[in-house]
C-alpha cells in the first residue's frame, strides 16, 4: 500500500501530538519538505540487508593495536 503524502491536516495532528504550535503558513511550507525526506529514507526499505556483517564487527584499523 503506497504512503499517502503529509498534508495540513496530518501535520496538525503530528504537531499537536509533538506538543508544537505551528501555524498554517509553516506547515505549508513544512508538507512538501517533509515529504521528500520520507520519499528519501523509503528507498532505504528495498536495500537487501541479509548478508552484511553488523557493524561492531568492523575494525578500521590498518594493524592491531599494540598495547
């Protein structure tokens, strides 16, 4: 199911819900903004993570430290 762009009327409620008083002009200018943020991060969901290492697994050192 496709994701439905931010709106006034959700970024009222995710403002109030944030306890933020943004008036009318700000969320106009916030919703397109916004919006391109989480178009952004949604291409992160099709990247197939399966067989990457966790990150603690990773050493940049070039040698082992000698202490």
């Amino acid at each position: 199911m496709p994701r439905q762009d931010f709106d006034d009327q959700s970024l009222l409620v995710l403002a109030g819900l944030a306890n933020l008083d943004l008036p009318a002009e700000r969320r106009q200018l916030l919703a397109p903004a916004l919006n391109g943020v989480v178009q952004q991060f949604e291409a992160f969901e099709h990247i197939d993570v399966g067989e990457i290492a966790p990150v603690h697994s990773f050493s940049p050192l070039w040698e082992k430290s000698r202490e």
